[in-house]
C-alpha cells in the first residue's frame, strides 16, 4: 500500500485533500491522472450498463437530500455505526473494528460502552436555521432512484425488468476512515437499481452477481483476487433479504468493493402512499407522507403492484484502488535495472499514447509530433500527451509508471527520410517503425 500511496502522489493521481492546511482525514483529491483513470473506469461502467444494454435508463440527481426521504428509508433510524470513546486518549473508534477491549491509539482499557453514530452529514438549506430546514448529503446515490422512479417510468414507458443507473458522490461520516481511498467520508458510487416482478428477484440476483464479476474481470481484475461472501442474516442492511459482497484482496486485506442486494420491495413500498394497498412484503415505516405511487401494474392481472429491485453497488473509489493494485508491478530487466509499471487494461490508462519528439529546438521535430498528437486526440480515444522532455529513454520509464500503452517517438527520420515513427509498447517494450500514414490505424486497432 505504501508504495502504491507514494507513486499515486508522485505522479499525479490521488492527493491529500487540503494538505496544506494539515489535511482533513478521509479526504482526497483526483489528481491530474487520477482524474483521467477515475472517469475511465466509471465510462466503463455506464458503457456496459446502460449503453450495452436495452433495459437500463441513466439518472443524475441531486446530492442534497430531503430529511423525509432519509427518514422514511430508514437511514435516520438505522444508518448507524458503534462508536466507543477511549475515556484515556480521548480517541474514538468502530467497536465492531476493535480486535480486543483495548484503544488501539494509547492501549487503554478504560472504553466507553458502544453507542450509534448517525453516519450521515447534515446541512441546512436556505438562509432560516429552523427545525424542519435541514437535509443530509446523501449517504447512497439509490434514494434519489427511488424517489424519481414514477417520472422515470412516465417518462420512458419502461415495463419489468427495466434498471436505473446513477453515478455520483455520497457522503459518510465514517468514525474510523483509513487505508488511503478504501473508507473515505466523502467518495463514488456507481449504483444501479434493477426492478423486477416480485418472485422473479432470486434469478436476477444470480445473474447480476455473475454479470459484476465479469465485469470486474474485464476491468483488468484478476477472478483469483476475487470472493463471494453471502452476507449472514444478521449483518444485513435494514433494507436487505439477501446480499452477497464482491470481496477483493486489496493491499490491506481482502474486504468489500461491491455489494449486491436484493433490497424487495421496501423502498419503493416505503416511499408509497396509501402502503396497505400494495401487500408489500418488506417491513416498512408506515405512514410516508409521500405523494407518491411508486408501483406498477402486472400486465395480466392488472393488479398494482410494487417492484422488487436488484442493487449492484460499487464504489468508485474502491474500484481505482482494485485496478492500480492489479497494474502495479516492478520488473527486473536485463541490464541489471528495474521498471515500475502500471499494466493498466488500454481502456483505462489514463493517458493512451504519448508523442515525444525527439530534440525541443528542431522546428520540423516539434511541428510534427504536435501534428500527430492533434489526429490521435481527434480520434476519440482519451487522452494524447504531448511531452517535450527531450529524454526518451525516461520518457518511456515515466510512462511506463503511469500506464501509457503506447509511446511514439517523432525523430530525424520521421522528417528527413521516411515519414515513419517509432512506436513503442509498454508491455513488451518493443519498438517498431510504423508509417505516420499508418498511425491512426494502428492506434485504433490497438485500443478496439
Ligand atoms: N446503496 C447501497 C449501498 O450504499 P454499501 O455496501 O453501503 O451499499 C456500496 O455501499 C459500496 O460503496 C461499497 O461496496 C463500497 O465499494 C462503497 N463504499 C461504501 N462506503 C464507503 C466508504 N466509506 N469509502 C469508500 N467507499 C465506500
């Protein structure tokens, strides 16, 4: 972990939020690669969730929540942690992270009994800081999902099964966040919610299971760092009938990156009107205040019915530490040296080829390179770099940090000979001359 800490620094991809100011604990900020990996790997996702699919819509909602709509989810009871103070150091920590009745700040034993801790940030919205004015910064995207279902079906004429997919921020007030971006206060979910007849959630539960460990495969994720581990009855969420966790061996140990719930009909059914006329079968709050019919009728029976829904949750965070974990790797080469490479899968490096000329003060050099790296960028890709270092062997070294698949070099050839370049592999480190007439397919080849 350390290391991959100190290269994310290094190179550009994840810093300390507000370090000059000392930090602010489970905070950090996507640097200039960081950003670029991060978008990547949540456009992997929405690619094979919504646009390779024919039965999932997209959604961007509001971060700010309504208290009603975490009150009657649930979340204001129930969205709770253990909390022990250390009465000698005045530490605080998750009794259920403890080993042993001891602070693992000072040693003491002198701890308080365990309390819930409301994990949710709360705010206040407008310039009146009265009683009902307040909302939380949501602590799960899929609220919002829920609440916006009727116009989504209005809007769409969806029928069952049909998913709603969202990315975006959420907000927990963890009591112990640690292990770099793994438990963070504020971090990405890319959360789909799968509503399907009720009797039908078991096999669907099934098939997204299997379908998120593709996925995850396919992400440059090795299967063998991958576990199941069906969540035992009384540890699941409030929500929850059954719930299995994509657990992944992360530098650290092996602990959860997803979690897929098959959540029934309780939150639908707890944002309904008028519940008693639904027979739904999940516990809810009663009595929502909620304009809203959040059901659907059976095209047969005609009955109104409530949907079950399917949650594939992942979290954004978790899945970049996964995939820079999975890509890292320090190689002895034969000159007696070493490379550090980050073998990312092509669609996720952050930068996709870098141009380097090969002399900063030869006019025809640097006018070509820049010409190159201009048509690769309109190809679509993802980011080209064009980098006047004027060093190519570090140049190559540096990229090979970073992840970038391809280098091309523009030298005197190029300009004096036989319009051709070289482009060089991170992986094999190979070099081979191809034509600049040639270059955009090849690049295009490469990243299909
Ligand atoms: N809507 C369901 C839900 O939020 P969850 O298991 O609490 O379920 C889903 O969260 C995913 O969000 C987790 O599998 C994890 O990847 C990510 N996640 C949750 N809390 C996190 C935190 N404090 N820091 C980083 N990621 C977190």
């Amino acid at each position: 972990m350390d290391e991959l800490v100190s290269l994310c620094k290094r190179r550009g991809f994840i810093f300390q939020s507000s370090e000059i100011y000392g930090g602010l604990q489970g905070l950090y900020d996507y640097g200039p690669l960081g950003v670029e990996l991060k978008n990547n790997l949540k456009a992997a996702w929405w690619r094979a969730m919504v646009y390779e699919r024919d039965d999932v819509e997209g959604l961007d909602a509001a971060i700010l929540t309504h208290n009603k709509v975490l009150r009657y989810s649930g979340h204001e009871a129930t969205f709770t942690d253990p909390l022990v103070d250390c009465r000698t150091c005045k530490s605080r920590w998750r009794a259920d992270h403890l080993t042993e009745q001891k602070c693992p700040k000072c040693g003491g034993t002198d701890l308080t009994e365990p309390r819930p801790f409301n994990l949710m940030f709360k705010t206040t919205v407008g310039p009146v800081d009265d009683a009902n004015s307040y909302a939380y910064l949501r602590p799960e995207t899929a609220q919002a999902i829920f609440t916006n279902f009727r116009h989504v079906l209005d809007s769409t004429s969806r029928k069952l099964p049909f998913g709603i997919a969202q990315i975006g921020k959420a907000f927990r007030n963890e009591i112990t966040p640690r292990n770099f971006i793994f438990r963070v206060r504020e971090f990405e979910q890319m959360e789909l919610e799968f509503f399907v007849a009720p009797g039908t959630d078991e096999e669907w539960h099934q098939r997204w299971v299997e379908e998120r460990l593709d996925w995850w495969a396919r992400q440059g994720v090795d299967p063998n760092n991958l576990q199941l581990y069906r969540v035992p009855a009384d540890e699941l969420a409030h929500y929850s009938k059954a719930t299995f966790d994509v657990m992944y061996r992360f530098p650290h140990g092996v602990e959860e990156l997803e979690g897929i719930a098959n959540r029934t009909d309780f939150d639908l059914g707890s944002h309904t009107k008028n519940q008693a006329e639904y027979n739904l079968t999940a516990k809810v709050l009663a009595n929502t205040d909620s304009n809203a019919k959040l059901a659907m009728q059976d095209p047969d029976t005609k009955a109104w019915q409530v949907p079950y829904v399917i949650e594939p949750s992942a979290g954004v965070d978790r899945g970049v530490l996964a995939v820079l974990n999975e890509s890292y790797r320090v190689e002895q080469l034969d000159n007696g040296t070493e490379r550090t490479v980050l073998g990312f899968e092509p669609h996720l490096a952050p930068i996709k080829v870098a141009v380097l000329p090969l002399k900063r003060n030869h006019d025809g050099i640097m006018a070509k390179a820049k010409e190159i790296k201009q048509t690769l960028q309109a190809l679509g890709i993802g980011r080209m770099l064009f980098e006047d270092t004027g060093n190519i062997g570090k140049g190559y070294r540096r990229h090979d940090e970073v992840g970038t698949p391809l280098c091309v070099t523009v030298d005197f050839d190029t300009i004096e000979k036989d319009d051709t370049v070289t482009v060089r592999d991170r992986d094999t480190m190979k070099q081979q001359r191809v034509a600049v007439a040639e270059l955009t397919d090849y690049v295009k080849d490469y990243f299909k």
